[in-house]
C-alpha cells in the first residue's frame, strides 16, 4: 500500500480542515493512504536509533546523579519524576493556549500529574490514554463529573482509570492541547526524545485518524532544565517522531518555532508485530481500515528490536545486577484471593486500574487460608492511589486486599504461577 506522508496532500484534501470524525470527510481508503508506519520497533530503525539511547542514558544518568528526580527511581527507561514538575505545570497553565483550551490531552506520566490536576480544576476535559493502550484507548475525566473528595485520585493512572470515561476510536472530541512527557528535548528545534516505547506517537497518530487534532493543534512539554539538550539530530528523527511547539520548565517557558513535519498518523510498516498484539484499540483500528478498503495494511517486524540491553548506562546496570544502593522495586501485598485466581488474571486486574505490572507471584505459604500475591511494578505509578483503588475491589466474585508491600525484589516463598 502507498504510504502518503505528507502533510500539504492531507490539507489540500479537506480531511484535515476541521477537528470532526474522520468518516464524515473522506473514504476509508483516503483515510487509509493517511496512515502508514510506527514506533522505533523496526530493524533497520532499531539500528538507526542507537544514537537517541545514548542520549536517553546521558540524561537519565545526569538527573540520577545530580539527584533531581522524585519517585520512582532510578529514572531509567522512564519520563523523569523531576524535581520542580509543579513549577514547570504553573508555567504551563500560563499560557494563553492552555487558558483558551476546552479540552486537553496530558499524558499519564508522573511528572504530568500536576498538569492534570490544573486541567480538571480550571474546569477542562481532560484527556488521558489509558494504561499503555492495553486495556482500552483514553479515558475523558471532567472536575464536575467526579465524586467528592476523589480529585486528587482522578489525577492518577489508576484513579483516571476508575472516574474516567472510556472513549473509543468513534468518538467526536475536538483536542485544543496536547501535553507529552519528553526525556531530553531541544529547545531550538522542539525536537523531542520520548523513553523509547512510542506511546507518544501511536496516541498522537490515534487522534490524527479521529480528527481530534491536525498540524496546528499545539503540542508542550514539561521537563527539568538540566533535560534541554542541543544535540537531537533534526536530519536522524523518523517521520512518526512528534515534536513540541512549547517547552515549560521550572525557570522558563520556551517557544520552539518548531518546522519539523508532525507525524500524519500511524505508521504501520514500523509498528512491531508484538506491540500490535499487545495493544487491543490498534488492532480493532487495523482490521477496521482493511475490511473498509479492502487491502491489508503494511505489517511491521516480528518484534521489537530496540538495542535498549546494549545501551545502559551504569545507573541501569546497576538495576539490571540487583538494584542500585538508592533503589527498591515497588511491590503491592495483595491477599484474600479466590483459589481459582492466577497471576494472569491478578495482572489483567491491576492493569486494568493504572497499574504497569512486572511481575506477579502467587504465594501458597504465606499464614493465609486464601492464596496472596505479591505484585511487582515497574514503571511510574501512583502506589498509595493504585493500592486504594485495590483494595476491597473485587475479583472472581471475591472482595480482595491489598496494601504496600515493605519488602524489596522476590520473595522466598513457592510460587503458584508467575508472569
């Protein structure tokens, strides 16, 4: 299938002119030709990106060292928990972009958290994609919409998982802002470096499809000072890659003046065949457009080639052996199970309520007359809102608890069934 990239082709054709449902416009084979490839999954791409993980592993390294990130550490293969995320927010909420939006995406990472409490508190739809796309596409969240007291929570991964309402590819939403977490950015050419799963760019690709935004729509960004970088290759970054238009950190709000071309949609010839399995809302995209048209889509690699093993840095090493001096792996104690429950169901659970789950051990002998769990995480994550949102919720017709677990890594005890 041809691949039409170019943006001057999408405007020229009217499907571009105003944030509506894409059907309204155009054929799906029209629609069809506007989106193509994704990720930095494929070989060759994979290969060609090993210079974008050396600067990942710089920043992750410098921020790790100079001790300017919150929880969760290390801030490897992660959206830095900066310190002063909260400032970079207030610069953010100064912008007339920001005070004009009705509705605007955020992110779900944790230094975008304050964002999104301004977002529900100035009386906006926030949008936010649900947990890494597993379990649905995003969730649409209103201040007035949710109970009592529960504001705080709804600003969580898991909270917007449990107030929020879910939305589907089908849904009419006009986006007036998006806001994308960046691990180094550019401030002289809005060229931005994400932690390398390409969320970013299949959320920013889903909206394209949807009419939900188009090339003015405007794309910020929150990061540290010290994550400013002036050696992001313009010439380097893959057509999928998203550039912002605003840098807000905790001293400066920053205007890219940004030319770089934003993505068109999704590009499936990059997309790996093992994160399409693992993204529902992307495959039920895909078999939509192909039984419209006609034609199968483009296929990506087997599976996802990214040398991120070959690149870390000494912090990640560190993770890798054992754990570094500074850092435990978040874990959740998770008791009074159904007998029948096993770990895939238990992860499905928790996914399900904004957790990124590592690893799930079903414990035997644990002084309970009911299996327990201990439930390991691996990415940033609210723990006190996901344990509330855990506890006492129900699982094979069975109340069950959960709480922090206090220990670090595996436990000793026999293991039912693991991830």
């Amino acid at each position: 299938m041809a691949v039409d990239g170019g943006s001057s082709s999408l405007k020229e054709s009217g499907w571009l002119a105003a944030p509506q449902h894409a059907h309204t416009q155009k054929s799906m084979t029209q629609i069809a030709h506007a989106i193509s490839v994704q990720g930095e999954d494929g070989g060759a791409a994979a290969a060609a990106g090993a210079w974008k993980w050396a600067i990942r592993n710089r920043i992750w390294d410098l921020l790790e060292r100079e001790n300017i990130a919150h929880f969760p550490r290390p801030v490897h293969h992660r959206i830095p928990n900066f310190v002063g995320a909260a400032a970079a927010a207030a610069k953010l909420a100064s912008l007339p972009a920001f005070q004009a939006a009705k509705c605007v995406k955020v992110c779900p990472d944790s230094p975008q958290k304050q964002v999104r409490f301004l977002v529900l508190t100035g009386r906006k739809k926030l949008l936010t994609p649900q947990p890494r796309l597993r379990t649905g596409f995003f969730s649409e969240l209103e201040a007035v919409a949710l109970p009592g007291g529960a504001l705080h929570e709804a600003c969580t991964p898991a909270g917007a998982a449990k107030y929020g309402k879910p939305l589907g590819l089908d849904a009419r939403i006009k986006v007036d802002l998006i806001v994308i977490g960046s691990v180094a950015v550019d401030p002289k050419t809005g060229a931005r470096l994400g932690k390398g799963e390409g969320f970013a760019e299949l959320e920013y690709g889903m909206l394209r499809y949807m009419g939900a935004i188009d090339d003015s729509t405007l794309v910020a960004t929150s990061v540290h000072d010290k994550q400013l970088v002036d050696d992001i290759s313009v010439e380097k970054l893959l057509v999928h890659d998203v550039p912002v238009d605003v840098i807000c950190t905790p001293t400066q709000l920053i205007f890219t003046n940004a030319t770089i071309p934003k993505p068109q949609g999704i590009y499936w010839e990059m997309l790996s065949q093992e994160k399409l399995s693992q993204i529902r809302v992307l495959q039920e995209l895909k078999e939509h457009i192909e039984k419209e048209t006609g034609n199968l889509l483009p296929g990506g690699p087997l599976k996802e080639l990214t040398p991120r093993s070959e690149l870390r840095s000494v912090g990640e090493n560190q993770q890798a052996q054992g754990r570094s001096s500074n850092s435990t792996t978040p874990s959740i104690f998770v008791w009074n199970l159904n007998s029948s429950t096993d770990w895939k169901e238990l992860r499905d659970h928790i996914v399900n309520l904004g957790g990124d789950v590592l690893r799930v051990n079903i414990l035997r002998k644990q002084g309970y007359f009911s299996p327990s769990a201990q439930v390991l995480l691996k990415s940033e994550v609210d723990i006190e809102s996901l344990v509330k949102s855990l506890d006492c919720s129900q699982l094979r017709g069975t109340t069950i608890r959960a709480k922090v677990d206090g220990s670090s890594g595996e436990l000793g005890f026999k293991i039912k069934g693991a991830t």
